[in-house]
C-alpha cells in the first residue's frame, strides 16, 4: 500500500479528479494549501505600505493506492495537472504500512 | 385634519427605516447560527418581506384596520381599497387621533411592522425548520395572529386601546406576540441535535453587529415613527430609544462580566436590543431618566432570563424567549409606573407619577391578552402544520444544514479550490 | 413657488437613500463574485461614487437640466453655477411641475441617480475589465449618455416628456439605459475565461443578501422621492415599491421551485430586485393591487429571461440584462396598462383604465430611442476604448483575480499564518 | 419661534443617521485589523453606543450647552432636566439661533456626535487596548474633554463661537479634538508588538468597504442636519460633502496611482473620509466648486500624512491622525479662504472672497485652543489611567488577539469541525 | 516512530480527541479537509444554474506514536469515528524516521 | 528522498521560511492546522454558555529534501521556529519512494 500525495494548481483539480477517476480511484482526500518554490506570488499595497506575499494558493491531494497502481495513478495526475507554467506542483510517493476502512474495520486493499 | 409635510416626511423615513430592521434581524441572528445555517437564517427574515407584504396589502391591513369592533378589522380595505381617497379617514383615528399624514403612508407603515413581527421567532428555532412549514406557519400566523392582536392595541377601536392599556410601539403586539409564539415553537419542533451538549458558537459575529448597529438605527422609526410626525413627542421618543439601548447594553456587560469575567460584543450586542425591546412600549410615554432605568433593567433581567433555557431544557436557540417575550414584559409592565402624562397627554401617569394601579392593571390585561391568544393559536397553527407538511427538516438534513437541504446554496465559497462541477 | 420643509426633508433623506444603495449595489454583486475579484466589483461602484459626481457637478447636471431644447441640456449650470440663488427656477419646472424644494436638494438628489446608473452594469461584465479602460467608459457614457437621456425624459423640457412617456424614477432612463450598455459591454469584452463550463459559485450570498437589503431600503428613496415631495403621492410610490419587490421574491421563488426544486435565497434577493426594477417607472403613477401584478410579472419574467444567456451564450455575469433590461421593460411597457389618473392627475390612464393605446405607444417610443441611442453610443465608446487602452485585463490577470492584479490587494486574510514580509 | 415639523423631520433623520455612523466606523475599521482584533475593534466602537450615552443625559449635553458663559455649561440639564418643556429654551439659541425644532430633538442630535468622536481614537491604537483602560478613558474624556471643546465652538455661548471661529458640523469639536486625542493615545501606548517590521494586512477590507459606505450615507446627517432645518442650505451641505468625498477620492487615488502604481480599493474607501472629514467644518459655508477643491486637496494632504508614520515611527494604526487630525486642520484651514457669505448670511467671508484673513486667525485659534486642550487633558488622562488601571493589553494578550484575551469570543467560526467542548 | 493519519468526519472529531486522550495521547495535528469517495456530495443551484459538488467536508488527524502504541490508537480512533454510514473516512499509518520537539531538541520517543 | 514535516508557531512562518532559503531550499508546501497538545488553548463566552477550546492554530509545513539534507533542514527548522514556549511544535521527516515535478517530469532529486 502506498500513498500518492499530489501539489497541483487549484484549477487544475476538476481535471485530476476526472483522470483519477476514470482509472476506478474510488476516492482521494484534498487540501487547500499554500505553495512556496519557483512560481513568484505578488505584492500588496495597502495604504503605501507595500507588502510581498510569496505564497501562492495551491490543492494538496492524497490518494492510497496499491503499490501496482501508483505509476499508472502518478503520471495519470502528472498528465492532467500539467500546464507546462512554473507551478505547475510536484506528486511523490510513501510507503504505508496499513489502513482501516472506519466504517468497516475492513483492512488493506479492502479498505480502499 | 390637514396633511402635514413635515409629519409626513418623518413617518415615510420612518417606514424605510423599519423596513431596514428586518435585513438587521436577519444578521444579527445570522452572525450567531453556525456557517452551514446562515442562508437559512437569512432566508427565513427574508422571505417575510416578501410574503408579509402581500398578504397585509391583501387582508392583513384590513383586518388589522378595518371598522370591525372591538376585536378584529374586517374585509373593507382588502387589496388597500379606498385608502388612497383624499378624504378618507381610517376608523377611529379621529379627534385626538387624527391622522395629518396620509392613510396610504401609515398602512405603509404598519406594514413594515406586520413584516418583522414573525420574523422575530426565526430566532429561537434556528437550524432546524423545513422551510415550506415555516412559510405556512409565517402567513398563517400574521393574518390570524398578528392582525387581531394589532387591531386590539393598535387600533384606536381595539379593546386594550379603549381599556387603556398603553403599548406606544409595540411592546405587546410585535415583542410579546411573537415572542410567545417563538417559545410554542421551540417546544413543538424540540431541540437542536446535539443541543445543549455538542458546541454550536457563532460563525460570524461581526454580521451579528453589523445587525445590532442596523436594528439600533431602524428603531428610531420604529419608535420615533410611531409619534406619527414629526414633534416634540418624536424627538422624545427619539431620545429614550437611544438611551434606553445605552444603559440595557451596559446593564447586560456588567452582569456579564460579574458572571463570566468578560464583557462580550455578544453582550453589548444582546443588551442593545433587550433595551430596545424594553422601550417599545414606553417609548412615548416616559421621560427624564426613566428610559436608562427600563433599559438598564432590562439588559440585568434578559441576561438572567436566557440562562433559563438551560435549566428547563428548551432549545430557545437564539434567546427570542429570553430577549422578546422577557424584554417586552419588563417594558410593558414598567410602564405602569414610569408613564407619565406630562411627556404625553394622551397617555395616563404610571404608579411613580401619582396614577395609582390602573394602568398597571390594564397593562397587565394586555400583556395576559396577548399572552393567551397568541399562545394557544400558535400552538394549534404549530401543531397542525407538524402534523401535515411538517415544521422541521429531516436530522440528516439538519445534520447537512438549511443551505444545503432546504435552499441548495452554500453560504460561503471562499476556497480557491475548484471543487465543483457544473451539470445544468 | 415657495421652499416647503417637509418636502425637502423627504428629498434630502431620499438623495441620502440613493446614494447608500450604490454601496448596496456593489455588496450585492461582490457577494456573486469569486472572492479573488470581491475587491475589484466593490472598487468598480465605488469609484463611481468619485467619478461621477465630480462630473455630475461640473457639467453632468448643466447636460441634463440645462435649458438646451428637447435633446439636451446646455452649460449654464456647469460648476452648478446660479441653482443655489434662492430665487433660482430650474428650467421647464413651472406650473404643475414647480418645485417646492431648494433646486441644489434637487441636484443633488439626481446625482445620485447618475451616480447609480453606469455603476448598474458592473455586474454584467464582471470580473473581467481591465480598471483603467472601466473608468474612462464609466466617465464618457455617463456625460454622453445618461445626461441627455435624463433631459429627455426627466426635464419638463426634453422630448419624451413632452411626447407623454411616462417614467417615475427612471424605468428607461436608469435601468434600460444601464441594462442595454452592459449587454453592448458584454458582448464587446466576451466572457470570462471557463465560462460556463468551469464552476463560478457566488463567494459570499450574506455579503448579496445584505447588498439586497440595503438596495430596498434605499429604493424608498429613489421611488417615493421621486414625487419631490412628502405627500400622498410618496406614500403611494412607497407602498408600491415595497408591494412590487415583495411580489416579484414570490414569483422568482414559485417558478425556481417549479423548475429546479429550491427557493433559493439568492433568488429570493434577485427577485425581489426584479420587481424593484420593474416599478420603478410606474411607483407614482400606479394604485391598488397594481404594484403587485407588475412585481410578480417581473419576478417570473426575469428568472426566466437569465435562462438566455446559456442558450445565446453571452456571458451576462450577474444578468444585468436580465434583471434591469427585461425588468425595466416589464415595467416601462406594464405602465402602459397600467397607468391611473386617479392615482397621478399629472399622468396618463393605461389601457386597463380606458386611456387606450396612446400611453402604451408613447412608453414604446421612449424605449426604442433609449435602446437604440444608448445601445449604439455604448457600442461606440466600448470599441473606441477597447482598441486603445485596453478595456479587459490580460488573461493571467484574469486568473490571479482582479484584486491583486488591478488594486495590489486581497480581499480577505482570515490566515493566522504570517505568510507575508514587508517590503516598503 | 415656532417648531417646524419639516426641520424637525430632517434632524430627527439626521439624528437617526450619525448614530448609524458608529457601526459605519466601526467597520470601516474592523475590516483593517487582523481577524484576531475584529471584535475588539467592534466592541471599542459599540461600547461609545452605550456609554456615552448615558453619560450624555446625564452630564454631558448639560456641561455643552449649559449657561455656564464663555467656557464650559453647568448642571442645570443634568438628566435632561427642563429640556423637554414646550417653552423651554437653549441658552444662546435666540434670535439667529432661534431653534425651529424640539430642544429635545437637538439633544438626541448631538448625543450622536458625541458618541462617535471618541470612537474615531480606536483606529490608532487598533489591537492592543485593555478594554478595562479604554471604557474609563472613554468615559472621562467624553466629560472632561468633548463637553468643553462642544461649548466652546457649537453653543452661541462659547468663547470660540462668539470669536467668530466658524466650524459647521464638528472640524475643531469632533476631527481636530479626536485626532490629537488619538496621537496622545499612541505615543502613550506605543507599537503594536511587531510594527512596522511584520505584516498586518486587512484582514476583510469588504468590512472596510462597507463601512465607508455606512459613513459616507451617515455623514449627510451629520454634516447637512447641521442646518437644523430642512433648507437651502442644508441641501447646499448635502452637496458639499458627497463633492468633497468624492473629489477626495479621486486625489487620493491619484497619488496613490502616481506613488505606488495602483488604485486601491482601501484607498478610495479612505479618500472619501479623509473628504468627508475636510468638508465638515465648510458644508454650511462653502458653495460652488469649492467642496470640490477642499476635497481633492484633502485627499491628496492626507495620503500624504499617513507615511509620516513610518519616518516618524509612532504607529497610529488605522491612520487616525493622517486622516481625521489632518483631514480637519485642512478643512478648517482651507475654510479660512472658502468661506462664502452668499451661501450662508450667518458666516464670514474668506480669504477668497474679500473677507480678508481675520477668519482664517479665529480658525487658527480654535485649532491651537483644540489642540492644545485636548492634548494636554488627554495626556494626563492617558498617563494616569496607564499608571493605575492600564491602558494597554499584555503582550501575550496582544499576540492571542484581543477577541478571546479582553472578550473571550472569537470573530470567526467557519470550520466545520467541532473543535470545541461545552464546558458551563 | 510512526504516523497515524485518520480521515473522519468532522462532528466525529470530539469523540476521536477524547478517545486518544484516555489513551494517554498527549498531542495531535488536525486539519481541515475535503473528502471525495462513496459517500454522495451534494447539488447547489445558483440563478438556475446547477452544480455538482463531489466533496464532504472532512477533518484529518495526525498522531505520531511509539510503534508498540499503533494498533491500540488505530483501534480507539475506529471505534471512536464509526458511524457505520458511508463516509466514516480512513486510518493508515507510516513509518517515521526521526521525531525532534522544537521547544527542547528532544528526539525520539521523548519528543511527542 | 525524504519528507520533513514541521508543525510550528504560525508567527515562526516567516523565520523558518527565511532559514530554508539561507540553506538553499528551493520549495516548500505550508497549510494552516490545529494544534492540540500541551499548550492550553482558551476558553470563549457566549451569552453565558462557556466553552473549552482546546486547539491551537499551527503550521503544517512539508519539504521535500535529499536524504543527505535533511539533518541540516531539521536543525535549521528547530533552531528557527523555537521560542522556547510550550507549543513549538515537532519536525519529524518520513521516506520517500519517488517524486516528479508536474511540469517537466523530472523525477528523483531533479523534481525539486
Ligand atoms: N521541496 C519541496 N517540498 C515540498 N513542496 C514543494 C517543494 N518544492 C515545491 N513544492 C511545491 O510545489 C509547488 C510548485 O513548485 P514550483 O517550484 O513553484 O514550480 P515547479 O513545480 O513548476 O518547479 C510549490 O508551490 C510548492 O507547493
Ligand atoms: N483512496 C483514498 N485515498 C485517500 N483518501 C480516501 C481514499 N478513499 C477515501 N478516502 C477518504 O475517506 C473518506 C470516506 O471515504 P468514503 O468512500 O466516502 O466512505 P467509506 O470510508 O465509508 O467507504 C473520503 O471522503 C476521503 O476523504
Ligand atoms: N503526538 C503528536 N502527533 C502529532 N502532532 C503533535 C503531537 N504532539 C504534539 N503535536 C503538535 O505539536 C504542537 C505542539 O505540541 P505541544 O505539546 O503543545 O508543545 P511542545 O511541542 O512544546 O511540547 C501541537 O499543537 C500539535 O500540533
């Protein structure tokens, strides 16, 4: 079992889901985060005092998959999130040792 | 009797201003349900400006106004007939009474009052109504309700007005009526889920300011306006409107800080319009220092009396009980001993300027009145609608809240995130 | 003919009213906005608040209520030079139509109307202009378009006047002249970039909600002020403006429940604006149970005329075109059924009150030329300032909002976090 | 002289209108701070609702308007006493200054202005007053500074008045004495924890927005119920500050857009005050183009002032002194020269219109005298209530944010997780 | 050391605290969420216009815990959580290499 | 690859972020979160009705970083954020199987 965390673009979202969906992901957990790198935020000026903000908005996905899924789902979101525009966010992968589904106490595979 | 321009133009801001209170209302109750109820709660004032006003230029009026006797108006003014006339007189406005404004302005007027008397109890059974229930109950209650008990007190045919019983704008027929109504509410619909143990603070108190600070506003027409021109007798009640919210918001903070160690914008909010509630009766009828005594008591007493819902476990979720129904006896029944005749002659002199009992006692037959009436007709209405389409929205529903269940909006959508798709 | 107070009183707090509901307006279109352009709506009605009453005092006025014939005013009054002497007549304002308020109470209570007017088709072209190429039209369309409109249907002296239309506060000259603008605007921008596939929730209904409140209060003023005078007539409009809007939230919210299933409280408001809209031409010159047809006609008209812009695919933001050009029509073309002496001696009967077609040909009259000088002047001016400064923000502009792209700011920053360094 | 029933309209309106300017300024405020601070920043506004008041009725109008000679009133009126007779007349208020409304009407009317010039100090010592320190330096600056400064400049008694100092609706007695008041404040308090180093962005400039709004349709109460009557000259006020306010906005936008390359939405909203606030002293003597003039130069002084703060280093927040001390020396100055006898027989010629410069010196001294009073007393207010009470939030306090530290609620509740247990 | 994220729903929250808080959990992140699985979102319609919203709101905790302490906390959060209606969420647990508390440098086990 | 997490002081924000930078840290994601733990939250009024709200607002932050980076980005983390109050907060770092950067595909130490 693994878990694919994605940052992407907030618009980008819609279209992400869409792919992820159509190869039978049964469901995802989303975040709005703030995004710090190479993409430059903007400035604010309130009053003349001038202010620079260097975060940008940005969605945080994380899907648990079974370790032969993860490079089909990675590069299903690599290919929909990309616009090619600095920013564009970055999707890695971790290890996980286990999962419950709540609702079941189901286990593993079943639990997702 | 002359129309008077002056008097005129003072009523006509005076409608615009209480109009203005409902949209007040609506925040100052919205600001406290909790972020997935605030469309609920908005829509429930809302939707009162829009049904009320019809049905009060269709019958509401004419029941309220019309020459019926003693108990209720008739059919006469149906659709406002007539009123535009020149040289009609509304029953019972003459003499001492007479109108030098025109009737078209003070159906306008009282409309506006019509509108936000039952919007009051939306309040108390915040987060759980189904919304076509309510509107039922809403209609229902203005014209058999409202109408009858504006007619008894308002209309100078009205029984209570002939009695004697004083009530300058509305402590009875807007505060107590609707007020008791909220409190058969909360016991028919029941509690919130999760109500009292599970936290349900404010989302937003700043539009419950917001609204406090429009209300306080809107009141100087609600009050000052009920002087009908534009006089010595407005600028008075102009003047105890305002001192009264003063003092009721610093009685309210002090208890408050006693009790709980801190003074709330909550608190300041609440107290503001538990005096306000206080000198709708009074309003033109007292002077001097006594509108920062009623207010100042109102604010201790409404503080004490929400703790109530607490010990006797119904769900008064917003405090109409404890505010409205409270604030509007503590004002009608103080009015016994601060009115004073030489504010206004055509009032009596309370028990504190040499009136004995009378007015007292005629005080309390109108808040019993009021009490009893509107209690057992809104408990029927209540009832009968729970049993029939229903007054309360599913729990999961409720669990959803009202923006999603009952109006398929959301509230806010502040997120950059998007996580919606369109489909029609 | 002499000051009375008690009109001015009226008009003085009615110029106060209409210029709160530009405040209104912007708060009940920033709410329908994504929050990353809320700034930039607000900013859009406010600056008009700057703008134009500069331009109204200089010349707009003089353009509008000069003695310069049937088409348009002069300069004689630029700088609102001579209209506070006290013995001071305003051209054409004799006889019946002699004031009996201080001309400036009158200048100024028409600014705001024109303040008002050009800030109504922000919504249309929302999130989307490119601010400097926004204010040059705004300035331009103000001077060129609605002063003359106004004179000709305003001023005792302009042409539609004397031709017998009939327009109480501004059915062509406020609302079809604004509505028909934004859709030339719309068309000469295009839309915003994912529309209508991409969702475009409202981020913010209580901020449209509060904006609609604020518009009805206001409305008073505009409407009922409107009879320069605290008279029956006020009274009248008042009634009618409040009965119409209350109407037209019923019928906007019958057919949305008929048709999606929900009475929206965004519905709710927006209906309740359509039927403001659709009385604003007749609120002097209609009795009875009139105000409500007419309001319910344009509450179910209008929700179904914003259907349109799906199916012709001209994106209409915030349907301007549907609410204040179909409602001003509704409205215009209803007056001409309508219409009652009995109510306005100083007006026409309708067909329904056996004053035949006349009026009903006049109100098409007034209508076409508004349409039609409006719409080609707009266009004009549209493809001038769109070929040279620029009248869209650039596309990644767009995307980033207009707050930050074209005011540096961002309208909320509810994060604890400290995710900003100070620069200068 | 007799009570006329259209002045009386116009100033009970007008009363109705600067009592809703403190919610206005409330918000306009609110919106700056962070949304840790919102309630406080509220609540410090609100509370001048309740305090001052009371304070007012009980002491304040008489230590005013008392016949006390030339520098402050007395007792006689304390509770209102007398004021409320038929017969009854404010010392002074004769021939010229006859009153043509109800004293008591005029009583609530300047309770109002009362009310909000201490609130104008919150925004300079935004987020870190112990409210305990505040309510008590409210209290007694209200009575021991406003009441004084008042008699001075407003009654026909007063020293300044009789001087011929000329301050229409509060220059001197509400911007000028608050605005030095609030600079005290700061340099007794000092910097917020932080300043100027960290980010402090607004945390809902919508609020602010808003709350413009609010000021700018309240401000016509405040500057045009100055006539006490509803006349030409009261619609020559009206005109004045809608010009100025937005001619203010457009020289603030204008540096801003020159300096910093933006036009921002705060700054159109702080423009028009800083217009407002200029044209206060001048609405009832000034005409023409002037309001205009005063207004641009008001907008572009005061844009300027607020960066004083950062050479300067003394952190006054929200800009109180850049906006309201400078913003009333500029129109009380400017007044010196704009002054028009044509517009007002009851004033005096300025500079510009042969008066010569002996108003402009009496102007100069109702400054100095101002400022002087007014920032001594409040010197050793502040320095006495910090020695003892404290006037300012611990530091920990500071940084939890003053909602839950001085009134342990919270602005915002959007989440949706029950992150909080029910304890009492 | 390991993580236990756990995805619940958000009334659930107290419960799921107060759980952990018997067990001797001395702290935890939480966050605000959107969730997207089986459990149905819901429609909104604006001006006619109508629309499909896919996520639920949800929170999602964050528990660093000695590993001997995962399957004891993983079992209190399920129970606690349960509501055995769709959408009850998700547990899983990964490893964690080094823990350090700011205040004091503490690692390890010492640091939660 | 690893992944840092830190939850810190939200005022520490800027300090860390500066920190990060000096070290040549070229990315980061942040995300507002509550905090429960030792550090006691605050108790809130309303019309009498007391409540216990026992979370704190923290800072969630995630970098990405080279197994050979991460000590030096832990200590930088620790050293910046710390106040020495209760409620600094933990940094903890988790392995990580793979990484890509959305807009060019770069995956492994190149993607950030
Ligand atoms: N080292 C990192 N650790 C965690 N998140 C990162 C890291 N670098 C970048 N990110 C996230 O990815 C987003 C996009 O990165 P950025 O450098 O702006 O563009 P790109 O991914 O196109 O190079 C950032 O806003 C941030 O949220
Ligand atoms: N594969 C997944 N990866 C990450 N989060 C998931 C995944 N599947 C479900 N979730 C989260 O769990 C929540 C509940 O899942 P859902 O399928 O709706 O109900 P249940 O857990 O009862 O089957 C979702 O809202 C989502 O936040
Ligand atoms: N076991 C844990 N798992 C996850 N997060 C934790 C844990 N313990 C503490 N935290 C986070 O660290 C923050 C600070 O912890 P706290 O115990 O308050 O202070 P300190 O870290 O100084 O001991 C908490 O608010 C919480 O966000």
């Amino acid at each position: 079992m693994k878990l694919i965390t994605a940052i992407i673009k907030p618009f980008k979202l819609d279209d992400v889901k869409s792919a992820l969906k159509d190869l039978g992901v049964a469901g995802m957990t989303v975040a709005e985060v703030q995004g710090f790198g190479r993409q430059r935020g903007h400035t604010e000026v309130y009053r003349g005092a001038e202010y620079q903000v260097d975060f940008v908005p940005k969605v945080r996905l994380e899907i648990l998959a079974e370790d032969g899924d993860v490079e089909r789902l990675v590069d299903a979101i690599t290919a929909a999130a990309r616009t090619e525009k600095i920013g564009d966010g970055k999707v890695w992968w971790t290890p996980v040792e286990g999962v419950v589904r709540i609702r079941t106490g189901e286990k593993g595979q079943d639990a997702i | 009797m002359e129309i008077d321009t002056g008097n005129t133009a003072w009523v006509l801001a005076s409608a615009a201003l209480v109009l203005f209170m409902t949209p007040g209302l609506a925040f100052f109750y919205a600001g406290m349900v909790r972020s997935k109820n605030v469309l609920g709660m908005l829509m429930q004032n809302y939707i009162a400006m829009g049904l009320i006003g019809v049905l009060w230029a269709l019958v509401g009026f004419s029941l309220a106004f019309g020459d019926g006797g003693k108990y209720i108006g008739n059919f006469d003014f149906v659709g406002l007939k007539d009123i535009a006339k020149a040289d009609f007189i509304l029953p019972g406005y003459v003499d001492d009474f007479a109108l030098t404004i025109p009737v078209m302005a003070f159906a306008a007027y009282q409309m506006m009052f019509a509108i936000i008397t039952p919007a009051l109890f939306t309040g108390a059974t915040a987060d759980r109504l189904k919304f076509r229930g309510y509107l039922v109950f809403l209609g229902l209650w203005s014209v058999i309700v409202y109408s009858p008990v504006a007619h008894w007190v308002f209309s100078p045919t009205g029984w209570l007005f002939q009695r004697g019983a004083l009530d300058f704008a509305g402590g009875t027929v807007v505060h107590i009526n609707a007020g008791i109504a909220a409190l058969v509410l909360v016991l028919v619909v029941g509690k919130r889920k999760g109500w009292p143990g599970e936290a349900m603070p404010p989302h937003s108190l700043p539009l419950t300011l917001l609204g406090a600070g429009i209300l306080w506003f809107g009141w100087f027409g609600f009050n000052a306006g009920s002087a009908l021109g534009a006089n010595g007798l407005a600028a008075q009640a102009l003047m105890n409107t305002s001192l009264a919210a003063s003092a009721a918001m610093l009685g309210w903070l002090l208890v408050e800080r006693i009790k709980g160690g801190h003074a709330t914008t909550l608190g300041a909010a609440s107290g503001a319009v538990a005096g306000l509630v206080a000198i709708t009766p009074c309003a033109g009828f007292v002077g001097g220092v006594a509108p920062m005594i009623i207010g100042f008591i109102a604010g201790v007493v409404c503080f004490l009396a929400i703790q109530l819902k607490f010990k006797f476990g119904y769900d008064d979720s917003l405090d109409v009980v404890g505010v409205h129904l409270v604030g509007g006896l503590v004002g009608s029944i103080l009015l016994g001993f601060f009115a004073d005749t030489t504010v206004n002659s055509l009032g009596f002199d309370g028990m504190f300027f040499g009136g004995g009992s009378d007015l007292l006692m005629d005080q309390l037959v109108a808040v019993g009145a009021t009490l009893v009436y509107s209690g057992v007709i809104s408990l029927v209405l209540a009832l009968v609608i729970k049993a029939t389409i229903g007054l309360r929205a599913d729990p999961d529903e409720e669990d959803e809240g009202l923006d999603i269940s009952q109006h398929a909006e959301q509230g806010y959508a502040m997120a950059a995130a998007g996580s919606m798709g369109r489909i029609g």
